[in-house]
C-alpha cells in the first residue's frame, strides 16, 4: 500500500503515526543482527519502515535484501531509499523492478550527495540530474505503481542560497509526481513548523503529507557530529542539559528521551503533521522510550510485563 494513502488514513482517524528508518549492512552478521532488530522494533507497529541506499551505489544488494525482508517475511510496509549519486539509469531500473517484486510500493527518491572525493555534485555518466528527473524518471517507467516520497530541509539544503530557491526545487519534485515529503532532522520545533506554514503558502501551495525527521539523542559524540557540526539550531535548554550531562553515556540518553518526548507531543499537538519519523541510526531502546513516553506505544509494565497500558494522549483539535 502507498504510504500516503496510510497517513491519510491514520488523519482521518485522528490518531498519529509513526515510522522508523535503518540504514543498510555492510557485513552478513550487521544483516543479521539488523534483520532481529527491526522484527523487535515492527511489534511496535510503525506505519512504514525505511532502508537507506548507501552513498555511491555500493550496497544495493543490503538494501533490497532489507526490504525483501521487512515487506514480505515481516509484512509491513516498506519505503526503499533511491539515489542519483553513481547510479546509471540501468541500475535505477534495476532496482526499482527488483523493489516492485518483493511487494515494495514507495520509494524515497533522492539526488544523493556529491561522489566521495568530490567537492560539488555531478550525475555520472548515463545517470540522472536530480531528484526531480527521479521523479519523472519513476513516474515514467511505472506508473502510478509507487508513491514517491522527496527529501525537503527545515534549515535549507547546504547548497540553496535561499528558502526561495530550496521551495521552488521541493515544488518541482511535487509537481514531477512525488505524493509525500520527508525531512532532514531538526531540533527546533517552532522554527520547524513555521517552514511547515511557509511550505503550506508557497506558490500554489505544497499540499502532500510532510513528515518530521527525529533523530534520537543516543550518544554525545553522534549529536555534536550529525546535529551541532552540521549548523543545525538547538534550543539552548537542549545544549545546556547535553553539557550538564556529557561525560556519562547514560545520563545523555535519558536527556535525549526526555528531548524525543517533548518534541513529539509538540509536533503531534501542533495538528501540522499527521505523525514523526525516527532516524534510528540502526538502534532501538531510546526510539521505543520515546514513543513510550509520548503516549504513542504502550508502555510495558516492569513489575506486571503481562499488562500494558497507554500514556494519556491529547488528540489533535
Ligand atoms: P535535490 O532535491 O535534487 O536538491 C539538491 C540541491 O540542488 C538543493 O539545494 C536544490 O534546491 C538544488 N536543485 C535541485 N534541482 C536543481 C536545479 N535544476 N537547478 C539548480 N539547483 C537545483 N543520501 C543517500 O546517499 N542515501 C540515502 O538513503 C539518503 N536518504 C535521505 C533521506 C532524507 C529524509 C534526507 C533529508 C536526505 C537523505 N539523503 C540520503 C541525503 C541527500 O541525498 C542529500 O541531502 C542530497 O545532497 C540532496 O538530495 P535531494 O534529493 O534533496 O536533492
């Protein structure tokens, strides 16, 4: 089933969704080690699962081993990540038919960042331009089969001058035929939902689904890395609790729940989006306290495991 047609079912029956996004193996034991925890993680019932082609084509195997697995061993629904980056339209191809035989239906498609080695982005010899010709690309060869999720930037794309500029190529890819939006992760809701409102007013408007990206506080190394080192805003009560706490591994995952839960009910009660995306970075316990502690999964009782309630929830307006 098409992803969008399952978020504008869980808006109309008012209850948030969520999903989760893994990025491929590099070994057969990571394979294996991945496959048991994403069975783990799919009791929680997420709405979709995403898996991640690897920068540079170098693993397409891992990634349609994934979602072979998830779509037809673990039955739910998967969304297979597709780039430009070294990858011939007959590799496209490829993959796209091998997706559409393991019952996949969505792809997330993407340009993909410059070759490693590379300073700016270039397609490679019979490959494609951006993720726009993807689009067209898909929609080309198949139809209406997929629905097709883009990336979008709350905080702009490093390479667009301009919001301006970074709205009129996400309208391009909406227009080429893509049916929902997922984000690059953030940490500022406010500022995050405003772009949402500035999307929503572009042009003629964007009116498909956007999806937040969340990623898990899990270590402080990782946070400074993919967060702070990469220019993204931070409240600084965010900073100042990850100083407080930085030298010890598990004080800094407590914060980075207790930050996972406050951004979640925020983002659910804004009514803006119909539900969160997690960048699990291939771990589970913080992604599963976070939806425990935002009322979204049931808790697991330690004392009666048998029993299980829910958090109390606020529904949209
Ligand atoms: P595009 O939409 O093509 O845009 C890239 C830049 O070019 C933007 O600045 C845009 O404004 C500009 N632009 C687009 N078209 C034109 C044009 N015609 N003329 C001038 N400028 C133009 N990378 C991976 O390698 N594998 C993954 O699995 C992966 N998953 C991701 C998932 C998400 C949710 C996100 C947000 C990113 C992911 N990435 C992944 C990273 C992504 O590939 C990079 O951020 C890449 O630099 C941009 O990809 P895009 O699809 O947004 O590109």
């Amino acid at each position: 089933m098409k992803i969008v047609d399952r978020i504008h079912q869980r808006q109309e029956e008012g209850r948030p969704f969520f999903s989760f996004e893994y990025f491929s193996p590099k070994t057969a034991q990571g394979m294996i080690n991945l496959n048991d925890r994403i069975e783990r993680m799919c009791h929680l019932s997420p709405e979709f699962v995403d898996i991640t082609w690897g920068a540079g084509g170098s693993r397409p195997a891992a990634t349609l081993e994934v979602v072979s697995n998830v779509q037809k061993v673990l039955g739910v629904e998967t969304c297979m990540h597709l780039i430009c980056t070294d990858n011939p339209i007959k590799n496209i191809d490829k993959a796209l038919k091998e997706a559409r035989a393991c019952g996949n239906q969505n792809i997330l498609a993407l340009r993909g960042d410059a070759p490693s080695g590379q300073k700016s982005w270039t397609p490679c010899k019979d490959g494609l331009p951006s993720a726009t010709a993807l689009v067209r690309h898909i929609r080309a060869t198949h139809g209406d089969y997929f629905g097709i999720g883009v990336a979008a930037y709350p905080e702009l794309h490093p390479e667009s001058p301009t919001l301006e500029h970074d709205l009129y190529y996400l309208k391009q890819k909406i227009d080429a035929g893509a049916d929902f939006i997922v984000t690059q992760l953030f940490f500022d809701v406010p500022k995050f939902l405003d772009w949402v409102r500035e999307v929503r007013r572009y042009g003629v408007g964007i009116e498909v689904p956007i999806v937040p990206g969340l990623m898990p506080i899990q270590t402080y190394a990782g946070f400074k890395k993919n967060v702070v080192d990469a220019g993204l805003s931070v409240p600084q009560w965010i900073l100042d609790g990850l100083e407080a706490v930085k030298e010890d591994e598990v004080a800094v995952r407590q914060f980075g729940v207790e930050v996972g839960v406050k951004m979640v009910r925020e983002l659910v009660e804004s009514g803006l989006v119909a539900g969160v995306h997690f960048y699990t970075f291939n771990l589970e316990k913080s992604t599963r306290l976070i939806l425990e502690g935002a009322g979204l999964v049931p808790f697991i009782r330690k004392d009666k495991p048998w029993r299980t309630h829910f958090l109390p929830h606020r529904r949209r307006q």
